[in-house]
C-alpha cells in the first residue's frame, strides 16, 4: 500500500516563473532532470552474480509468479542457509547461471536492460538523494484541504480525486490565496467532528471493554471502519510504526485516529486542543524551494529525525505566518 502525505506548497506573490511541476522535480524520487537524477551503475554486482551464481532453473524461471531471488541457491561460496528437502531438491537441479546464459549481455537482456541500455553501459537505475516522495498530486486524498471563505470560492479550484468517485468536497479548494484561506472556521469544524468521534469511540468501547483485560486494550481492538461509520467522516491514516503521518499533523481533516483517542482517553478538553492546534496543518511544507517536514519518510532512521509534534505545530504555524497574504498556497498529496 502508498503511504500518502500532505505537503502545501508556496507561490510568492508575483512568481511568474512558477510552475508546480518544476518546484516539485527536485524531490521525487526517480527524477531524471539535472541535477537532481543520479544514476547508481551495478554492472560490476550483475557481472558478479553471472559469474559466480549457482540456481535451479525450474524456478529461476518461474520466478516472475513466485519471487525475484526464488531460483538462486548460492553465489560463490555462500552455502545454503536452509536444508530443507525443497532446498535438497532444488540444489540437485543446481546449474551455473552463466550456463543458462552464453554471454553476460544474455543475462542482462533476461534481467529486463534493453539493448540500447546495454550498449550504452546504462546498467543500474535512476535515484534522487534528496527524494522526499515517489510521485504527487494536486488534490488526491486529501483533495479539499483548505476551507474557502465565503464569497471567494470563484478564486480558487480543486485538484484531482484519489479515486473517480470521491466527491467533491463543497467549500473547499486545492489552490487557494492564504488571505482566502478559512483556518479558524476550518479548525472549528474539525473540533466538532472530533468530539463527535471521540463520544463515538468510546461509546464503541463499551462494547469490547469486557473482552480486554485493560481500558487501553479495549481501544486499540476497535475496527477503524465501524468508528467511521459511527462518526460519519473517514478517519485519518494511523501508521502502524515509525514516522509516518499520524492524524492532523499529517492532513487538514480531523486529527482522529485510533492511536490519537486512545493517547488521550477519556481527557476530551485534551484531544480537543490537540486536534485545534494540529489540524489545517500538513505533514511538510515547500518554501521558496526549501522542504520542511515533520519527518524524513525515506530514510533509515527516520524516526531520530523526526520532529515533535507540538514542534512541528510551532515550526509550520511559523512558516505559514510569515508567508504574505497574497501567497498562493496549493495543497499536494504526495505518496511513497
């Protein structure tokens, strides 16, 4: 599954030149535009495994509906580290990959490299060292991010569904004016959504309190799908581990997840100034060509490198302060 996350990107009043396509080339992942792509060439490992790889050909060549590695059974000297009777099977079919393939170009053309590729010594792949996302669009799951003001909607225009029928969210837009922007109205109505899927969550409780041993227990056993329909809005992603997006520090819709009323429990006043603070703001932000974020998603690591919460609220409240009030401000759902 993508990982999606929200990012809104700044246009400075008069920035002619601007065009969100080339603000956002620099941080995507398989960019090939100079100097952003960097090729990383793995002749020499491929030239490596065709001399010295041994594999049963049955599955090396079935591999594609088992598993890329399924038919290698060593390389070099690097014995089995099963022995299993598959395993046993396996290694008396065990042939020489360089007698399946006469040349080294023969393997490489199996590997999927063109003939131009390999003519050109092209064997390796494309990545960018400054990738913060593996593509992006206006809108997608978040599409709506910014509540309009009244009397401005004709000023502003949304981006494109994740999915074909996704509504159209009414009031809200994609490409706003910051002086446009409703955040307090915004951050009203998330407020009243969270409290009602905070009465609603524990409602639900109720029910599975006997089956858990612990208040806490009994939380994380509810269905994130059954709160949604109780509380009659989509709840916001909730990761399973690392830095990924939470709730509202990641998009502009309630800062509700499980993992958020659980933390909080019973303290609604709590949650409730948590969701004020945190929602309308998004996971990174893209200022005069500087990527601000609440974490790295792509590294290893990333959590050391991850900011506070209540951090992050400071820093992007900030940023989003100080940018002038004909700033143009689009809201982009990036995924990994």
């Amino acid at each position: 599954m993508s990982t999606h996350f929200s990012l809104v990107v700044v246009k400075a009043p008069g920035d002619t030149g601007f065009a969100l396509a080339e603000v956002l080339a620099p941080f995507e992942q398989h960019s090939r535009s100079e100097p952003y792509g960097r090729f990383c060439d793995t002749s020499a490992r491929l030239r490596w495994e065709y001399e010295h790889s041994v594999v049963d050909p049955i599955l090396w060549f079935t591999r594609e509906v088992t598993e890329p590695q399924a038919g290698m059974i060593c390389a070099g000297d690097v014995p089995l580290q099963t022995a299993s009777p598959a395993a046993d099977t396996a290694a008396g079919r065990s042939t020489p990959l360089k007698a399946l393939y006469p040349r080294f170009e023969d393997f490489l053309l199996a590997e999927g490299y063109s003939p131009a590729a390999i003519a050109a010594g092209r064997i390796g792949y494309w990545y960018n060292p400054q990738r913060r996302c593996n593509g992006w669009l206006l809108g997608g799951r978040w599409r709506g991010f910014f509540k309009v003001k009244p009397g401005f909607e004709a000023q502003t225009r949304l981006g494109d569904p994740l999915r074909y029928d996704d509504p159209a969210p009414e009031g809200f837009a994609d490409v706003v004016l910051k002086k446009h922007w409703d955040v307090e109205a915004q951050r009203t109505q998330n407020v009243r959504r969270a409290v009602a899927a905070h009465a609603a969550f524990h409602h639900a409780s109720d029910g599975v309190a006997g089956a858990a041993p612990s208040r806490a227990q009994a939380l994380g056993m509810l269905d994130a799908i059954s709160i949604e329909r109780l509380v009659g809005t989509r709840l916001a992603p909730c990761p399973a581990h690392g830095a990924m997006p939470e709730s509202g520090e990641a998009n502009a819709y309630p800062a509700v997840t499980r993992a958020s009323l659980a933390r909080f429990g019973a303290d609604e006043a709590g949650f409730v100034e948590y969701v004020r603070q945190n929602t309308a703001l998004p996971f990174a932000l893209l200022v005069d060509g500087q990527w601000y974020a609440e974490a790295r998603l792509f590294d290893h690591g990333a959590d050391a490198e991850r900011v506070a919460p209540q951090d992050w609220v400071r820093e992007a409240s900030a940023l989003l302060a100080a940018q002038a009030d004909d700033a143009e401000l689009f809201a982009v759902d990036c995924y990994l």
